[in-house]
C-alpha cells in the first residue's frame, strides 16, 4: 500500500497547482463594467478604462466602437478584439487614456447609412442610430464626471465600429481631436466637414466582409476635400486589419500627439 502521506501531499500540491493556474489566467480587466441610462431609460453598457494617475490633470479619452460578432448585452465581448491594446502597461504609462468601450445590443447598428446596391455609395442619414445616440450622450457624460481633456477626444472602431467612426465624425464632426477608422466606410460628400479632423484609415487588401473600396474612396474624398490623412492597407491580409492597426506603436504614438 503506498504511503498515506505521501498521496495526501500530491493532492494537496495538485490542487495548489490548480488554483495557481486558474488565478494566474483569471485575471482582473482592467476595464471596469458600467452602463449608463438616458432620461428615457435607455441603457448602453460600457466597459471603462481609468489611469491611475493624479486626478487634477486632464486626460485624453479614446471612443473605442466593436464590430458586429460582438454585439450583446454581457458587457465583456466588446473587449476581445484590439480594445484591450490601450490597456497595455506601456501605453498606459505612457498615455495615460482614459478609455470607453461601448456595447452595441444585438441587431442593432452604431452607424446610419444607406446604401446604393451593387455601389460603395453611402450616404450619412439626417438621424442617428440609437446606439450612436446613447454615445454621444455617455461621451458628454464622462466630460462632466470625468477628468477630459476634451481637446484630445479620439475615436476608432473596426469593422461595423469603423463604420460607426466615420458615421460620428462626420455627425459630430468639432467633438473629436482624432479619428481611426479600420476596415469600415463613411459619406464621401461629407469629406469637407470633415477634412480638419486628423484621420488614419486602415483595411485589408483582400477583405472579404467589407470592400476594401470604402476606405479607399474615403481616403481619396479626404485628400480631394485637402486632407491629409493617414492610410495603411495590409497586402495579404482580409478582415482582421484590426490586429496590425492597433498593435502598431506609430499609431498610438500618432494618436496620443493630436489635439485640436
């Protein structure tokens, strides 16, 4: 028979092993769960990033908008692709952003397009959607509760997030210091409203869920109306431009430099 001892020891370090584990790889987000709720009750869940930095200073607030596998209502899968880049030890030293993380609902949309079948024709609807609605009221929200600096408010998204950022920036177009739309499309003819607003626009050569024709003739509305925004399109790459876009330190780097 083996010893009663020794049996109890490998369980007890097994179980050590366990818990190590399942700590070491359930880590806290740093991304706080909130939601915010209108005078109408309408309610956006949002995730929120904070820096631990003195509370008397103002600091840049980054608009990051998911794309539409995430949509939802448990508040967490808005953070598995790119948003939690910001939330990097380097960038948060050194950027210091305070970082919201909206959730669109299901079936739901950030933007307001319609578009011309067979065409990458869009064109910017008079209203917002809902969902860009309630962003516009939660951006306004952190600037009174939180400490903005609101010459630096930026905003990026991918994929229906892209789209969205285009659709706010051209909505919105004096609320935003920067803006990085990846693998979306906005209304060429409002490019001129738009042509102050610093703009980085990346997509993927080969997409196949969003034409990389949008972001082309946004770039090219851009430069026509004098713009002279940044564009990066990934040779070989479909629809996850997003892991390039934002695991690039020149575009943090970049972003973090624009005021208005």
């Amino acid at each position: 028979m083996k010893n009663p001892a020794g049996i109890i020891k490998c369980m007890f370090l097994s179980l050590a092993c366990c818990c190590f584990m399942q700590t070491s790889f359930e880590q806290p987000s740093v991304f706080s769960a909130d939601k915010y709720t209108n005078g109408k009750g309408d309610t956006l869940n949002y995730r929120l990033l904070y820096p631990d930095s003195d509370p008397m200073r103002k600091y840049p607030l980054v608009i990051f908008l998911h794309g539409s596998g995430e949509r939802g209502s448990d508040n967490d899968a808005q953070l598995k692709w790119g948003v939690m880049n910001f939330g990097k030890d380097e960038n948060m030293m050194k950027y210091h952003p305070i970082v919201i993380a909206p959730q669109c609902p299901e079936k739901m949309q950030w933007s307001n397009f319609s578009r011309t079948q067979n065409s990458t024709d869009m064109k910017l609807q008079p209203s917002p959607s809902k969902t860009m609605e309630l962003v516009y009221e939660l951006i306004q929200q952190a600037i009174k509760k939180l400490p903005v600096d609101t010459n630096r408010i930026y905003i990026t998204g991918l994929s229906m997030g892209g789209y969205g950022t285009f659709d706010a920036i051209e909505r919105y177009p004096n609320l935003f210091a920067a803006a990085v739309p990846v693998c979306g499309g906005g209304d060429t003819s409002k490019a001129s409203s738009i042509a102050h607003i610093p703009t980085w626009i990346f997509s993927g050569s080969e997409d196949p869920a969003v034409n990389p024709m949008y972001s082309v003739n946004m770039l090219e509305a851009l430069r026509h109306a004098g713009a002279h925004p940044g564009f990066t399109q990934y040779p070989e790459t479909g629809h996850f431009s997003w892991l390039g876009a934002y695991s690039d330190p020149l575009m943090m780097e970049w972003l973090f430099r624009q005021r208005k």
